[in-house]
C-alpha cells in the first residue's frame, strides 16, 4: 500500500470504516513505513480528528517493535506547548500503530465519570521555618517582600524565595517544606538554585561556610549548583552527594525506596555506606541495601526531571507508582479495593491537569477504574 494510498484511507480510519482488506493492508503498511511516513501520517490524521478529544495510553506489554516506533515518530524535541495538543498527537500515534494490538483508544467518547469532585493540581506554596522557630507561609497570592533573619536578607514572593547575601550565622539553619499538592523554588545564599517537588523539605544554613556548603534533603528536588572550588553537599538519610558546580536530580522519598540521583549535567560523587561512585551525565545510582554497593543505570533524563517541567511520564510504570505521584501532587489518598491492576503505563500528561482528566487517561485502558469518595481516590481493577 502506498503512502498515498495510506493517506487516502485516513478518513475512513478516524470513522472506523474501513474494511477488512484495508485494515490489513494498514496493518502491513505499518511493519515496513519508516518513522517519517509515520510522523507524517500521524499529523494528517489528527488533523483529520477536527480537533475532537482523544486519549490514550499504552500498556507496558504493548508490542516491543510497535512502542519503539511510535517513540520515533513522536516530535518528543519540539513538544507543542499546550499539552492537551500533546496528548492528542501521542494519541493519533497511537491510534496509527495499535490496529489490531487490543490497545484500548477512544475517539468522539465522553469521558467516564471516574471523578464528579473536581480535584485541581497542585500549587506554587510553601512553609519556611525560620531558625528562631518561626513559620512563613510562602506562595498563593502573596506579594514580594522581604524579611530579616539575623544580617541575612530573605526575599519573598508567589514562587521563590532568595538571599539577598552570604554574610550570616553558619550555624543558624532555616528549613523549606512543601507539603502535598505543593512546590517551590529557592535561591541559596551562593545562588545555587534548588526546585522543591511536593512533600519535601530543604534545610541550609542562612550563610555557608569557607569549607563546604551542605543542605538536607527529604523528598525531592533538582539543584543547579553555582560553580565553587568550595563544595556542594547533599545529605539525604545516608546518601551524601559531592558536587562543585553541575544540575542533578534526587529522589529521597521513603515510599520510594532508596535515594536516587541522577546527573543531568557536569559531575558528582554518591557516598552511601563504604559505596562511593563517581557519576557523568545521564547516569544514576541507587543504593542496593542487600549487596550494601550503589548500583548504576542509565535512565531517560526526561522521564526523571519531568516533574520540574510540569509533566508526568510514565515507562512501564504500575498503577500503584503512578497513584503515589499523583497523590502527593493533587494531595490526596489512595484506597484500593479488591484486586490490585497489575498493568503497567506509559504515556506523558500535563500537572496542570485537574485529577479527573489524569483518571481518564488511566481508565481508557480499562485495566484500573476510579471513583472519588471526598479527598480520597478509589481504586478497582
């Protein structure tokens, strides 16, 4: 079948019309079309869609040969910058590459009513515990402002907080805290940058020392650190992460499991126990309590940091992970009844999204449905 054929056969795809011997010859066309004519098939027939809603995701089992095409195909370099459009063109590719897989997708179908509460996605907020004891809640519809602790400065405003200089009391500690559906940004005193994700906390002095400048983490967060000969110090539970100047990210929740950290760029040096690795540019580690050694991988960066970027995205990813995002994110709970889905998902959704447009998503899948019982999200298989 030609590619002209092919583009001739889109309208009677998008209506579900086509014939038996067209869909075979669909099926065939796509073992052998390269990500090219896929990319291009995929842009006619979103166009053709007329800008109709559609969703989908992919299991994890999705064939192999099938989910690295599609990967090929998706503009990922040049994602549009409203991202309901994007998950409109992860669909239509979808849509393209899973005749006849048994994927679930849906096209011109209202959404099920998985949530008749609207939950909304979380926010720019803040406490800042200040070294006296006291509380400052940062974020919402706070102006700039300033406030004095000791000789150091502290501007404020709906985003980030920063200090203003590096005079201050070494020994006077003041501590970050985003709680659930929250996240938050500081500049520390030497103007390295740190994005607080939800349900975290960042303690730092007010003023760093000549000899090393250390903070805690619990949580998560990405630090572009300001290039020093003096040390940057991450300590989280028993991880310690070295670095003098580079951007990186750390996962430190307890849920979990061990910390994580993951180079993006520059380099680092991991301590857990007696277990010290060096690491360059796309690697992480992740300490194994059995064997008591950081083990190293080689992640996609962009499924690490999507959440500074506002997204989710999910590789292969249980619904009972994704669940732990999206309740820290949305701050809510999780109730799961009966038996636990046990299908994995991948695909890429927008934070700014409200919960109910997230369980759509999910449930296209059939493999997880979801109710809401007030704050809490109930989930069945």
């Amino acid at each position: 079948m030609t590619i002209t054929a092919i583009k001739n056969l889109i309208p009677l795809l998008v209506k579900g019309q086509q014939s038996a011997e067209q869909q075979q010859a669909f099926e065939t066309w796509l073992q052998l079309a390269s990500p090219e004519e896929l990319s291009e098939v995929m842009d006619l027939y979103y166009d053709a869609l007329d800008g109709e809603d559609i969703i989908s995701f992919m299991p994890a089992d999705f064939p192999a040969n099938f989910q690295n095409r599609m990967r090929a195909a998706l503009p990922t370099q040049r994602l549009p910058k409203k991202p309901t459009r994007y998950l409109r063109i992860a669909a239509a590719v979808a849509l393209l590459l899973a005749a006849g897989t048994g994927v679930l997708l849906l096209t011109n179908k209202p959404a099920p009513k998985v949530a008749e509460q609207v939950i909304k996605p979380g926010t720019d907020k803040a406490i800042l515990t200040l070294a006296d004891g006291r509380k400052v809640e940062l974020g919402g519809s706070q102006n700039d402002s300033i406030i004095q602790s000791g000789v150091q400065v502290i501007q404020l405003n709906s985003t980030v907080i920063s200090y203003a200089g590096t005079s201050g009391d070494q020994h006077s500690f003041n501590t970050l805290t985003t709680p659930r559906g929250a996240q938050f940004q500081i500049v520390l005193p030497d103007g390295s940058r740190v994005w607080l994700n939800a349900v975290s906390s960042l303690r730092y002095p007010v003023a760093f020392s000549n000899q090393h400048r250390t903070v805690e983490l619990s949580g998560q967060a990405y630090f572009d650190v300001t290039p020093s000969t003096t040390p940057f110090i991450v300590k989280s539970g028993t991880t310690s992460i070295e670095v003098l100047g580079t951007d990186f990210d750390v996962m430190a929740y307890a849920e979990e499991g061990p910390v994580t950290t993951t180079l993006v760029k520059g380099s680092i040096a991991v301590q857990a126990g007696s277990s010290r690795k060096q690491l360059q540019p796309g690697e992480q580690v992740t300490y194994n309590e059995t064997k008591k050694e950081l083990v190293l991988s080689h992640p996609a960066i962009e499924e690490v940091i999507a959440w500074k970027e506002g997204e989710f995205r999910f590789n292969g990813v249980s619904i009972i992970a994704i669940m732990r995002q999206l309740s820290r994110w949305y701050d809510v709970d999780i109730r799961y009844e009966g038996p636990l889905p046990t299908t994995a998902f991948s695909g890429t959704l927008s934070r700014k999204e409200n919960v109910k447009q997230i369980l759509y998503a999910l449930e296209a899948t059939e493999a997880a449905h979801f109710t809401i019982e007030g704050n809490t999200i109930v989930v069945k298989k």
